[in-house]
C-alpha cells in the first residue's frame, strides 16, 4: 500500500483489525495525530472485537499511511476465534484497547 492512503476512518462501521508487517502509519482525531504505528504493532482491536449482543465500536481514529506499508488485514470472524484460541494475543489486544479507548 502506498504513502498517504486512508486504510480506516473515524466513524467507519468496518470492522477488520490490521498487523502492521512493514512500514509507518498516523493516526489521528480530527486532524491531531494522536498516535504513530510502525513495523509490529496493529490496530482495530476495538472495531474487530464483538463487545456482546453484536456491539461493536465505530472507528475511534483515522489511520492514513506514513510510508508504503505491508498489512495483515483479519475480519472480525477471524479476529474472534483467534482471541478465543490464543492466551498471549488476547493479553496483548486487551492492554492496547485499555490503553486507547477513551475514558468518559
């Protein structure tokens, strides 16, 4: 994917969490960039996961990308049986959507 391309947007109703396999993104609310994703980290976690009774979040931010990027892009019926089977991951998508939902 190339520089300065729009892979999620605030309020979208998509759902696919992402891995970032190579490569540098900006995310941004309302124009602030509130967060800088590079090589391993991901994003999404909130859209992707099914907060019960098919609740899910809307896009929080924007994540347009820095430079050309390589992405692994998982549906939510794949985001949710890979959760449910591995321990560690769950760990680690839990921590970031602590981290990045927003308080009230």
């Amino acid at each position: 994917m190339p520089a300065n391309v729009a892979i999620v947007r605030r309020w979208g109703a998509d759902r696919d969490f992402y891995f970032v396999l190579e490569g540098d993104l900006d995310v941004d609310v309302d124009g602030s960039i509130v967060r800088r994703l590079g090589t391993g980290t991901f994003f999404g976690e909130l859209a992707a996961r099914d907060w019960g009774s098919s609740f899910g979040y809307p896009r929080l931010a924007t994540a347009t990308t820095r430079t050309p990027v390589r992405l692994w892009q998982l549906p939510p019926e794949t985001f949710g049986p890979l959760i449910a089977m591995e321990p560690t991951f769950k760990s680690a998508v839990d921590a970031e959507a602590r981290e990045r939902l927003p308080i009230s």
